[in-house]
C-alpha cells in the first residue's frame, strides 16, 4: 500500500505509525506537520472517517491518537503527549483543540527550548470522546475530558471534567446545562 | 505519487526571510514556518514589526498590521498560533508562549456609533472608498515577560497583561491582567492572584 495520498498538495508520505481504516479519507500529510509520535501506533482510526482540511495531530514523542469509524474531523487540532481516544460516530467542528494543557504548542521539531517542554512533557494526560459525541465549533478539551457517549459540547465550550452520557456542556468555564435523554 | 505538486518552502520554514519587506526586522536563529503569516501585513512604520532572537512561529500564526501599526516580539517566544490584529502598537515581551487559536487586536476596527458603522460598510464595500471609513479607536496591547496564553483566548485593546501572568484557554479579556496573576473565562476573571 502506498504511504502517500493521491490526492495530496503535500510531497510526504504518512508516518509510518499512523493506520488509515478502510475508506477514510485525509484531507493532506500536511496534518502530520508537526507530528513526533514515536509510539507502536500513533495514529489509527477506523473505517469510514473523514480527516478534512484543518485536521492537525500536533503530537510529542509519547502522543497516542485513535479515531473510531464513522468520524468527522472538520478541522480540529490535537496537541498531545498522552493518549486521546475518538469513539465512533464522533463529529468534531471547526476549529475545536484537544490538549493536554491549556497553553499547548506544537512539537518543538527537535529542537530543545526548556519553556516549552514544560507545557508539553505530561505524559499521563488523557482525553476521552466517547461514542456519537458531538464538539461544537471552537470547543477547548484539556487532560481530564472524558465526554460521555452522545453527549453535546456547546461550542466554544471549554472542558476539562467528566461529562455525563447524554448531556449538554457549555460555557467558559464548561458547565452541564442540559440532559438530552434519561 | 511521491512529486510535489506544490513549493512546499513557504509553509515549511525554509524560504528566505530576507525576502520579507524591509520594514520587518528577524532576530537571529528564528523559525517562520509559514510565509504567509505575512500576507496582510502592510505597516508603513519602520519598524512595523521586530522579532528578536530565536522567535518561533507556527503556521497559523497571522501579522495583521494596519499601515499605522508597529508591533514587536521579544527574544525566545514560542507562537503557535496568534492572530494579531494591529493599528497602533502590540507589544509582546520575551519568552511569551502563545497557543493556538488566539487573537489578539489593539482596536475594534469598527466605530460603535450604529450611523458611522453603516458609513463604514458602505466604506469598506469592495468597490467602496476606504478613505471615506469613519475613524476608530486604537489603545496599544502590552503583553510582559513570561506570559502564557492559553488555547482561544482573545485580548482585546488596551489591555496589559503582567509578567509571568497565565491566560487561561477561552478567556476573553478586556482589562488588565496583573503580573503573576492566572485569569480564566469569559469574561474573564483572576482564578489565583499568583502562581509564581
């Protein structure tokens, strides 16, 4: 199998730690720009999911993505040195950012700058979107997000706590306001 | 297919930055990923903007500076993605970390006045005369040493923002920020007086 896409703007191939399912779709290899994961796996998502244009994986050495099937990521940015797990039927908006903290930068390309690696060296940090979550347009999830299965975050939201299943959060900070099913 | 379809140099870092108008001033040892960050900048200051040593800056970040304004980025600042909106002075101060999505404007752009703002989208038409816009306020943006500015957030005119101070990701701030202080929220508000 080829490691490059046909359809790409960007002349690299995919990393090889990253798994593309059956008939997902990545909008460039631009999206790994900024990508050091040095795990076994550091990207793998399911069947059926679309990457599109905007989608970054801004990951450390230690980033950990999986993306189930059926995703939409219209453009989020996932900054990480610790795992973020994507359930199924996730659809993710514009402009959302996933990160361990809330003062996340890139990968640092090598280079060694003291400041940075001190936003970016939490190794335990963990984000969850469980299954059929929805995340609103320019949502902030930081390490402790775990947003229960057909939940909604409001956009704009920010959170960084357990979200029950079937709830609404919104606000700055996140708050639940809402129960969509009991 | 392995051939680029594309000049991939200017959204790589490595294009050359003397090609920048002579207004811009690079510090030693920076690392501009994209070129682009540039494409709305039209200062006719000089300097209409100074970057000092060993600044990084990312692909999302954005220089939109008015013809009025000047802007500076001190020594060793990490910009992942700012996008600052300048008609008057943004000055930022050394080591300042700034993440994604943030912006940051010394003015509104706009008059409040609800005639003057139909005046200003009759101005700003595409075939509409600029030089008929109504005036707007400007108030310069200072943001000290050490500062980090979470995911998000925005800082609006006149605000300074204190050394070592951090900005929580979303927070919209439109007063000042004391030095040391963690301030979260919209509108924002002092979380813990100081983190130091």
């Amino acid at each position: 199998m080829s490691r490059y896409l046909d359809h790409d703007w960007f002349p690299e191939s995919l990393p090889e730690n990253v798994e593309l399912g059956e008939r997902t779709w990545l909008y460039s290899t631009y999206a790994f720009r900024h990508f050091q994961s040095r795990r076994t796996i550091g990207l793998r998502t399911g069947h059926d999911t679309g990457l599109y244009n905007g989608t970054f994986f801004d990951l450390g050495p230690n980033g950990e993505v999986s993306i189930g099937d059926y995703c939409t990521l219209v453009g989020a940015i996932i900054c990480s040195n610790g795992r973020v797990e994507i359930g199924d039927y996730a659809f993710i908006a514009h402009e959302v950012v996933i990160a361990d903290t809330f003062a996340a930068l890139p990968g640092i390309l090598g280079q060694n700058i003291s400041a940075a690696s001190e936003v970016h060296q939490s190794q335990k940090a963990r984000i969850v979107i469980r299954e059929n979550v929805w995340i609103g347009a320019r949502a902030v999830l930081l390490d402790g997000a775990d947003i229960g299965e057909g939940a909604i975050v409001g956009a704009a939201a920010v959170v960084d706590f357990h979200v029950p299943p079937f709830s609404v959060v919104a606000g700055n900070p996140g708050r639940i306001v809402k129960k969509i099913k009991s | 297919m392995s051939q680029a379809k594309y000049d991939v140099e200017p959204v790589t870092g490595q294009w050359d930055y003397d090609s920048l108008p002579s207004n811009i001033r690079v510090g030693q040892h920076c690392w501009i990923e994209r070129r682009d960050s540039f494409g709305s900048f039209r200062s006719q200051q000089d300097p209409g903007l100074v970057l000092g040593n060993r600044v990084r800056v990312y692909t999302w970040t954005t220089f939109n500076v008015e013809p009025t304004g000047r802007m500076e980025v001190g020594d060793d600042c990490i910009l992942a993605g700012p996008v600052f909106m300048c008609a008057e002075r943004i000055a930022v101060g050394q080591r300042v970390m700034i993440s994604y999505q943030v912006t940051i404007a010394d003015s509104d752009f706009h008059p409040i006045d609800p005639e003057e703002r139909k005046r200003d989208a009759v101005a700003n038409a595409p075939f509409g005369d600029r030089s008929q816009r109504p005036a707007y306020q400007t108030r310069p943006v200072v943001i000290e040493d050490d500062v980090w500015i979470g995911i998000g957030a925005i800082i609006l005119k006149g605000v300074r923002v204190g050394r070592g101070a951090r900005i929580g990701a979303g927070a919209v701030l439109t007063s000042d920020v004391p030095p040391g202080a963690m301030v979260i929220g919209n509108p924002a508000r002092v979380a813990h007086e100081d983190i130091t």
